[in-house]
C-alpha cells in the first residue's frame, strides 16, 4: 500500500504544478452519457470503451467494448461526438479513441458593432490511445497518449496530452473500488500568437456497492477532481441495475455555477446496450442531451 499511497502523491503533485488558469477547456467535456447521468464521477468505475478519458486504467478491465457517443446543445449550439474502443488482451488492456467538441455558426466581427460580417467554426479533436496492465496487489495502471487538433476561424494549433491513472478492484468483500487519475498533462501549440496552458486535472474517486436486494444492484459513487486554476469540485452519484437489463442513474456535481443535477438511464441486452443522460444547465445556459450506443463481449 505504501507504494499505492506514493503513486497518489506523484499524480497529486504533477497536476498541480501550476495553477494559471487554462485554456482548451473543451478536454473537460469528457465523453459517454452514462458518464453524464452520474455527475462525472467516474474516476473508480471507468471500465469500458471511455475509460480512454475518464481512466485508463479501466481500459479492457472487463472484457472488450466499443462505444460510440452524441451530445447535442451544450451552452446552446455545441456538439460533442466520441468513438471508442478497449480490448482485454491478457494482462494488457489497450484502447484506441477520437473524441470531437465542435460549434458553429459563431458571429465574426472584425470590429464593435450590431451585425456580424460573418459567421466561422469551432473544431477541436483529440486522438487517443491507452494502454493498462495489472501490477502487484490488485493495482492496475495505465498510461494514455493523446493528439490535439484545435481550429478556430482560420487559426490551427496542435498538440499533446498525457493521462496517467491507477484503480483498484474488489476491496472489502469484493465492494469497494477505488481509483485516482490525472489528465491532460501536456503542451499545446501556439493559436495566433497565444500558446495556453492545458487544463490539468488530477481526480480520485470510490465506488461503494453494499450488495444484491433481489434483482437490484445499487452502487454509490464520490469523485473529488482539481483542474488547474479552478477550485476542487465533489461529484456525487447513484446507479441502481435491475434485472441486469436496465440501469437508473443521478448525480450531483458541486462547484459549478452552470451545473448541478443530472440523471440518466441505460438499457443492456444480449451485449448492447444503449444510455441516455440529461443534464439541465442554469444561469440559462440551455440544456444537454446524450446518447451513447455501444456493444461488450
């Protein structure tokens, strides 16, 4: 455990290295509706296709899975499209993504005034690939490398992200997991003239599932997360499996001015399955819908 507990304090350490507060923060709208419908709190139950962002040492933990990703109207007008895969290859996990937040049809103005001359886009992708691999005490690890392609207007910068992360399985009775991850460690190149620190993140989550109630299966989950130069958020969340066909989720997210419940439900059959989450936001910002399809074997 100690080695565990030293491994926590590096990811700690590394992603708080500098606190100016980032640019790119389209890498925070991190994929999956199922990941929507439970906060975000994902850091310790991340196990299928997008655990290439919310972990990667979730990558192929359970078996093989693809999923693929839609989010419409996020602040009014963005999309956010994800594709992913994760394959068990023995004591390797390894995983592959490509993930996309777009808007368009933004006003271009060249100077202050009523009308726009035009109008220009939005184009941010990230293409990834992870690789996880079981170490001593039931801890597996994994690494993710990440290349980013943004363009806004007429202007293009590329560049680049690790994501290191650590879970732990099966503590106390087979029902405690436990993860720890930090994201987007990286450089960026320079976007007219302007080069922006990632968005950082250092994250540690728990899953709590107290048991089998008949044909139920509930879990509880706690994230606590630190982006670079903003202050530390709680995400807080229940699912409830039924039958194993059918699973129900919400989720609460704290320190966010724009974002605070979300709920979301998922329907599994024969090794697909299909999620939806809703996650309406304040101060008017308008609402945002998922849909996830993906397939597990």
């Amino acid at each position: 455990m100690k080695y565990f507990a030293a491994a926590v304090i590096v990811l700690v350490l590394i992603a708080s290295m500098s606190y100016a507060t980032p640019g790119s923060t389209w890498l925070e709208l991190g994929p999956g509706a199922r990941s929507a419908g439970l906060a975000e709190a994902m850091t310790a139950s991340a196990s299928g296709a997008t655990a290439n962002y919310w972990n990667p040492a979730g990558v192929g933990l359970y078996g093989n899975s693809m999923e693929a990703m839609y989010a419409d109207s996020w602040v009014e007008g963005t999309s956010i499209q994800y594709v992913a895969g994760a394959f068990d290859l023995g004591r390797f996990g390894f995983g592959a993504s490509a993930h996309y937040v777009g808007v368009g049809d933004l006003d271009l103005r060249d100077r202050p005034s009523a009308s726009p001359i035009g109008t220009f886009d939005a184009r941010n992708t990230s293409l990834g690939l992870s690789l996880a691999s079981d170490l001593a005490w039931g801890i597996r690890a994994g690494v993710g490398a990440h290349y980013l392609d943004e363009q806004i207007y007429v202007y293009e910068a590329q560049g680049w992200t690790i994501d290191l992360g650590l879970l732990r399985s099966g503590l106390w009775q087979d029902r405690i997991d436990v993860g720890v991850v930090a994201r987007h460690l990286g450089d960026m190149g320079t976007l007219r003239r302007v080069s922006e620190d990632l968005p950082a993140t250092v994250a540690a989550g728990v899953r709590y599932r107290p048991g089998i109630y008949g044909e139920f299966r509930p879990a509880l989950l706690v994230d606590v997360s630190k982006v670079r130069g903003y202050d530390p958020t709680v995400k807080v969340a229940a699912e409830i499996n039924v039958m194993g066909y059918l699973a129900l989720r919400a989720g609460y997210t704290t320190g966010y001015e724009a974002r605070g419940l979300s709920a979301g439900f998922g329907v599994m059959f024969k090794g697909i399955r299909f999620d939806f989450a809703y996650v309406p936001q304040l101060s008017d910002l308008g609402t945002e819908t998922r849909y996830s399809v993906g397939g597990e074997w």
